[in-house]
C-alpha cells in the first residue's frame, strides 16, 4: 500500500519539476497542478478501493485510541472478557447437557416409561408385565428394556470388575444402533454371549478385530464376544457399562423371581408421549392388579421423552446457572455501553473540531462504529481465552453428577452469538443518546440498572449458599473420621449358596479383626449417609398385637440395613434406649431388631419400644431390643427416613453377597489398605474390592451442590465487580466532566470534603435507587432473607468504587481547572 | 471509451512518455484546441495501467530528469485500434445527424 504512495509520491515530484524546466516557476507548477490532496486520493482510490482504504485508516485511528486511553479500553476489555467469557462457557455446557445429541437413530421419538410409585425413585416395569406388554402392546413401533448392570468380573488374570448391562434382544434395534463389528443380541443369546464397549475394546484389547467370536473369562464361565459395539453409544440410563448380554427374565420352575425393569420404547409416527401414555391406560390397569390394592393409588403410568427424562435432575441447575450468567451478561453490556458513552461525549469537543475543517459526520460516526466494533473484535478473543479457561475449570472441578461435562467444547455459535448481543447492545445504548442529546440520563440510568441487576445476582447467591451451609450443618449422626470401608462383592457362580457367603465374609471378619492395629470391624450392607440398600414401605410395618395397616396411605420409606454388633460403636452412634447387639446374639436362636429414634416415634409415640415385636410384610415378629440416636441416610440434601437394623446372625438366611466393611484402627492407612488387599487375597484372589476412608465418600456427597454454590459465588462476585466497575468509571467520568463546576465551588468557599462529599452523595442515590429496584425483584423471586446481607455488600462496594473519584474531585486545583477555557 | 483515455492511448502509440509529456504532446498536437487537467490526468493513466493496456518504468529524461515513463501493451494496441475505429463510427454518425437536423 504505500508502496504506491511512495511511488506516486515520486510520480508528482517528477511532473513538477519538469514542467518547472519547461519554462514554469516551482509555485506556478504546483499552482496549475491542481489540488494535491484531491488528485493523490484519486490516483490512491485507482490502487485501493475507497472504502478499504477508509477502513485501514479508521482501524489505524481506533487502535491508536484505544492504546492512549489504557483505562478505558481495559475496563472495556475486561467486561468483554468477563461477561463473553463467562457466558460461553456455561451456555457451552449447558447445551452440552441438555441438547447434546443422543447416540441413537431419531432420538426424540424415543421414551422412556414405566411405572411410578413411592418405593422407585426410577419408573419400572415388572418383568411379567413387560413380557405381556412387549408381545400384545401396538402403541409403540418397539418396546424393549433392561435389567440394570450387573458385577461381571474378569477373573483370568488380575481380577478386573467390569458391569454387564443387562437388555433386552431388541435394545439395539430400538435405539436403532447398529454394532460396529459382528453382530447384535438374539432372542437365543444368554450368559454366555456377549456385545463388547468400544472404550473397553480399544483399552483393553487394542481395538484387536480377532476379539469377534474369542472367548473371555467372566465370573469364572467363558463368554463369547459376538459383537463390538460403535464409539460414543451410551446407555439411555446412563448408566456406564462394559460389556452387553441378553438379559434373563422368563420364570423357569426354579426361579419365580420378578425382576423390576427399565423400560424404553419408540413413538408411532405422530403420536406423541402423553398420548402413547393414555392409550397404554388398557395394559396398565392390567398390570395394576399385581399390585396390592392399597397401594394402587400411589402408582402410575409415566412416558416420559427420553431427554427430558434424562436431564430431569439436571435441569433446574442448568437453568439457574443460565439466569445467573443471562444476568452478568447484562451488567457487562450496561458496563460496555456507559463506558461508549462517556468517552463519545468525552470526544465532542474533538468532534466538532474535526466537522469544522472538513470532516463528514458520516465519516465521524463510522470512525466511531470501527472503534467499537474493533473493542468488540478484541474483546470476544479475550472472551475466547476465558472461555476456554473457565471450560476446563469446570472440567476439572465438577463432580461426577454433570454428565458428560468433560466432553463439553466451546461452541463458537455461542460465543458469536454473545459477541453479536453485547455489540448490538452496546451500540445501541451507545450511539442512541448520542443522537438524543440525553446522555446524562441515559447514565444514570445504566449505572442504578447495573446495581440492581447485581442484587438479585447478589442475593441469589447469597441464599444458595445459605440453604447449603444449613444442610451441610445438620449433624450427620455418625463419626466418620478415621474409618476404612471395604466394599466387596462375591460372584454369585462361586459363592451361589448363602452358606458360602455367609462363611466367607464370616471368615474375612475373623482374619481383618485379627490385623494387628485394628480395633473393631463391622459388616453392613450399606452405609450411610448415602448408602441405603434395602427400603421398605412403612405400612408394611406391623407390630405384633396391633391389627395390620389396610386401606392406609403408604406412609413413606422406612430404611434397614443388616449389620454386625460393632457397626454402633465404630461409627459413634449413641444407644438411646435398650441395648446394642452382641456377639452373644449372633449366636442365639431368634432375629433381633433395633429400631431409629425416628421410628420409635412414629410406631410406639406413647409406648416404650423395647420388648415389643414388629416385622415388616410377613415372616415372623421379632423383638426390638434397642433404640438408637438418627443417622443421616438419605446424601447430604436429601430428606432423612426412619430406619430400623437387623443383625447379621450365625445363620445361612444372614448370608449376603455384598458387604461392606467398616475398620477403625490405629495402624498406619496405607498399611492397612495393604493388610486387608493381603487377607482378602488369601481368602479369594479373583476378588476385586473398593478400600477407601469413609470420610472421602462423604466428602464426594457435598461436591455437587458445593460446586454449584461456587459457580453462582463466583458469577455474582464478577456481576459485582462489573458493577463495581461502572459505577467508578461513570463518577470518575463526571468529576473529570465537572471539574469547572467543581472548581468554581471551592473558589467560592466549599471544603474539599464538602466536594468530596456530592460526588458521593450521587453514588449513593444511584446505589439507593439500584437497591430499591433490586430489592423489589428479589423480594418478587423470593430470595428476601438473603437481602440483608446482600445490600450491605452491594453499599460497601459501592462506596469503595466511589472513593477515588470523590477524592480526585476533593484535589481539584480551582486555578488550574478555571484556566482551561 | 472516454476521451482523455483514448488520446492517451494514441499519444503513446508513437512512443513512450511520461505523464508531462503526454500533456505537451496533446495540447501540441491538437493545435492548442486541446488542453489536459492534470487531475484527470493521472488518474487516468493509473487506472490504464492497472487494466493491463499500458506498463510503466522508472527512466531518466534528456534533461536528466527522474521520470515514470508509460508506455503500450500489446493489449493496449488492440484496445487502441477497436477504440478508433468505435470513434470515428461515432463521429460519423454525429455528423450526418447533424446535417439531418439542418
């Protein structure tokens, strides 16, 4: 480019000086030659076309502005980044959770449905009604399901625990899934055949095609791998897997066992799910009638679109992590647009300087538009780099609960998106009062907005955390610290018998009591506060002498672990009434029972509990011979069950196939994880077992909603910041704008500190009014115990951001600022 | 094809110039009746250039003189002839309308 110039350059030299030679005097070359500028700028346009070239110059001019006004343009920048950044970010996740696409063919065609009662968390199918509903059902085009995932172990070699998902053989073909290799589940198939996950092919096998047709060794029996399964294919549950078998549901003479079953199915063509639902009302109330008559009421049919079904628990923290980004983003444009604002009306002066000798007010307005728009450019790269950064944050710090978190990319849709809202945003407030004349207003405005808009951010925050420090704070019932849980699981082919079981956990009991170091060790079958095996229905609690519950509404859930005598003390749980279990009892004839406090309450309120006998459902009444204190059992957020406790007898009916172990000890954890990896071993070497503090179990439970708590912590302190930020940026800009004023005021007698004082008078209406808006919308959204703390935050930063330009208006020198007419 | 281009083209079709010379030579050679602005001048000549009918070098002039010289291409030649030819089509045409209109 100026290359040409140059060259022209030289060009017109070259003419003048000639025609000088011809006869002409250097003054009268140039004079005939014409208008210099005018005929340089049509030799340019001839090179470049004219619009270009404008566009370079603006650019040039716009980066030169910027690099002389430092303050501006990082505030600019840092809002841009900030609020770009941030909202990107959680957009990018958000879509990732709750639009990504599912592996499957036409997955909004797919449901998921079943039975919804009290008892399942999860709707279900029973699997007699599941097989009467798969071969008489024409609602849907396909009906399928699974039995959840099982334990399959490799056992050749190291002991590897692997889950098997248990389907139906049309899964595959409901999903619409074809296997990537070899073929998919038939209706012959059963243990013994098994589809393959690509991460586990490709991890474990090498992604080795051979694998088809080979045998591997599962829970000691060969399985033969027919099929591998495609990249990314996941299981509508969720749920993850290793391995895919044909599940086994049909009752035989020797198993007349129900197996409960998740179920899916495809839509017909133009039927959407309620309707699929109220024309499956025949089969249901079919189904209903295996149901004991009190409990019909509380069960129903659900058919739900698979992805709505899926993010369900996901979505209200989606949501709110949208309003909350949604709601920064607002502060950033109200930032960006005020600061446009005051450096446009900053520039009038050299505006009209510049329309006075001969600039267009269209060339004055794009130069403009080209500044904000390149602001706009730097900032989203800036937002680009924060984006990134905050993704893998997320990434990093998220609990395992987000699905599919690590996956989650910056989509550039987003970020374009928000770049595209934030210029439109910021050129609208920017120019507009330009061409209204009403700047000042308009400001005002902005900054009181800002301030509210942060309130409710504020105050949001504020009360998630405080419902989180007031869960977190209920006592969990047990003492955690310093105990080691074991969790095993033996295969049911080795150990099919309960005698088995029962010897070998007794026998492991005996062998990890006997590990020097270890104080007590106790078996159960979960622990809380977040394990909880086995529920039951309270109405199906009946104590002996009183008649039975009909008719009664269920009642809710009522937990029970079984456990040995030592489970009490290990974990702290104080004895209340009566006795714990001992060893003695182990020995004796008969089951004993110990109930929560919660428990007694609800069954014996005026009664003593102890020598009473209850039983759940049917079998024989057993004696309560102890009351015990409340233990958290349902996670840390959830709303707590009354439970009862069954001891672990000397007896083949306390056989269990899973167990877990608590030890309290002295010895040295790693030590001790070594020792019971040792005595395990020599029990049974293919069996693999979790060891882990039970502290690091809980500790797992608060990530979610810590994680949460720390997302909204930190997007209101950044709204806050902002603000904070354009609240300095617009005082600075007034006392700056009013130095004349100000000066005038302290010639006439004013202190400083009375000047100091109106500019902070004014920061403290537009916070008043700001709170006052706030306040109104918070108290609208219910957040209003929150506001206390919210709106002494919000004052204290207000009049920090307003303390340096009151002070800066306190040391106008009246001399120096009345000269500058 | 505009005047001014077309008498460029033709004066250096006689031999290579510059940009002043070309103004000399026009008003010359048309007896006074033809004066060029160098205004239109120069940009003229560029945008020639830049459509490939004329090349440009850097020379020296007789007196010394440090000058860009411009001269014809072969498209420029052809340019040239199509561009006569149009011309004193037109100027025919003119000219027999106008003793029409008498």
């Amino acid at each position: 480019m100026s290359k040409h110039d140059d060259d022209w350059k030289q060009e017109l030299e070259s003419h003048l000086a000639l025609r000088a030679d011809h006869g002409a005097t250097p003054d009268e070359a140039r004079r005939r030659f014409g208008n210099r500028l005018q005929i340089s700028e049509a030799v340019r346009a001839v090179h470049v076309p004219v619009y270009l070239d404008h566009l370079q110059q603006d650019l040039r001019y716009a980066l030169r502005g910027l690099r002389h006004s430092p303050l501006f343009t990082a505030a600019a920048l840092l809002t841009l980044a900030l609020g770009l950044g941030a909202s990107t970010a959680v957009f990018s996740v958000v879509d990732r959770i709750l639009f990504r696409p599912l592996p499957y063919a036409e997955p909004d065609r797919l449901v998921w449905l079943g039975m919804a009662a009290p008892i399942e968390t999860n709707e279900f199918l029973l699997s007699p009604d599941y097989l009467t509903w798969r071969k008489s059902q024409t609602v849907l085009t396909q009906l399928t399901a699974t039995r959840g995932n099982t334990d399959c172990d490799l056992t050749s070699g190291d002991p590897v625990r692997y889950r098997c998902a248990q389907v139906d053989d049309n899964f595959l073909s409901t999903l619409g899934v074809r296997p990537l290799l070899g073929r998919d589940l038939q209706e012959s198939d059963g243990a013994e055949t098994a589809l393959i996950s690509h991460h586990l092919w490709l991890s474990r096998y090498a992604a080795n095609p051979g694998l088809l047709n080979q045998t591997i060794e599962i829970n000691r029996q060969p399985v033969r791998i027919v099929g591998v399964l495609p990249p990314g294919f996941e299981l509508p549950t969720l749920q993850p897997f290793d391995l895919l078998q044909r599940m086994t549901i049909r009752q035989t003479s020797q198993s007349r066992a129900m197996f409960f079953l998740t179920a899916f199915g495809r839509l017909r063509p133009g039927q959407t799910a309620s309707q699929t639902r109220d024309q499956l009302q025949p089969l249901f109330a079919e189904a209903l009638k295996s149901v004991p008559p009190q409990f019909r009421n509380e069960v129903s049919l659900k058919v739900h679109s698979l992805r709505d079904r899926q993010t369900r628990d996901s979505r209200r923290s989606a949501l709110l992590l949208l309003g909350a980004v949604g709601l920064m983003l607002l502060i950033a444009c109200a930032n960006v647009a005020n600061l446009l604002l005051a450096r446009a009306h900053a520039r009038q002066r050299e505006w009209s300087i510049r329309q006075a000798i001969g600039a267009s007010h269209g060339r004055l307005l794009r130069q403009s538009i080209t500044e904000s728009l390149l602001l706009a450019g730097l900032g989203t790269a800036a937002g680009l780099v924060v984006a990134r950064a905050l993704l893998a944050l997320f990434a990093h710090f998220a609990p395992n609960g987000i699905p599919r978190l690590a996956e989650a990319t910056i989509d550039l849709r987003v970020l374009l998106a928000a770049s595209a809202i934030t210029i439109a945003c910021s050129l609208l407030f920017g120019l507009a009062p330009l061409l209204l004349q009403r700047g000042q207003w308009f400001r005002s405005g902005l900054v009181v907005a800002q301030i509210a808009v942060t309130v409710v951010l504020l105050a949001s925050a504020v009360n998630l955390l405080q419902s989180l420090i007031t869960q977190l704070q209920i006592p969990l019932g047990l003492r955690p610290e310093g105990l080691l849980v074991a969790e095993v699981g033996l295969h049911r082919d080795r150990y099919p018998q309960r005698e088995q079981q029962l010897q070998f956990f007794e026998a492991l009991e005996e062998r990890l009591a006997a590990i020097p170091g270890v104080q007590a060790v106790a078996l159960a079958d979960a622990l809380p506060p977040h394990g909880r095996l086995m529920t039951t229905i309270f109405s199906t609690l009946q104590v002996e002498g009183r008649p039975a519950n009909t008719g009664a509404p269920t009642g809710g859930m009522v937990v029970h672990r079984q456990i040995t005598p030592h489970y009490f003390s290990i974990l702290g749980i104080p004895v209340v009434r009566g006795r714990a279990f001992t060893e003695e009892d182990r020995r004796g004839p008969e089951d004993l029972v110990i109930i929560s406090e919660s428990l007694a309450r609800r069954l014996f309120p005026q009664r003593n509990p102890i020598g009473q006998r209850m039983r759940a459902f049917e079998g024989p009444f057993r004696p309560i011979v102890g009351v015990v204190a409340d233990v958290r059992n349902a996670g840390l957020t959830g709303k707590d069950d009354p439970e009862y406790y069954e001891l672990r007898r000397h007896h083949p009916s306390a056989g269990r196939g899973h167990s877990q172990i608590l030890l309290q000890s002295t010895a040295d954890p790693a030590k001790l994880n070594a020792a019971v990896r040792h005595e395990l071993r020599q029990l049974d070497p293919h069996l693999p077992a979790e060891i882990y503090p039970l502290t690091r179990k809980i500790d797992a439970l608060t990530a979610q909603p810590r994680f949460q708590s720390a997302l909204l912590s930190g997007f209101a302190l950044a709204g806050l910041l902002l603000a904070a930020i354009g609240l300095y940026g617009v005082l600075a800009f007034l006392v700056a704008r009013r130095a004349r004023e100000i000066a005038v005021r302290l010639a006439l007698g004013a202190t400083p500190s009375q000047v100091r004082g109106l500019v902070l008078r004014q920061a403290l209406l537009w916070t008043a009014l700001g709170l006052g808006l706030g306040s109104a919308a918070a108290v609208a959204l219910q957040l209003q115990q929150s506001l206390a703390l919210t709106a002494a935050v919000l004052a204290l930063t207000a009049l920090l951001a307003a303390w340096w330009p009151s002070a800066r208006a306190a040391r106008v020198d009246p001399a120096t600022a009345l000269r500058w007419e | 094809m505009p005047p001014l281009e077309l008498l460029i083209l033709k004066t250096l079709a006689r031999a290579a110039n510059h940009g002043f010379g070309i103004t000399l030579h026009i008003q010359q050679a048309s007896s006074g009746l033809l004066s060029v602005e160098e205004g239109s001048l120069y940009p003229a000549l560029h945008r020639l250039e830049r459509e490939g009918l004329l090349s440009s070098e850097w020379g020296v002039t007789p007196n010394a003189r440090k000058a860009k010289f411009y001269k014809l291409t072969p498209a420029g030649r052809k340019r040239l002839i199509q561009a006569e030819e149009s011309w004193l089509q037109t100027a025919k045409g003119v000219s027999k309308l106008l003793r029409f209109a008498q």
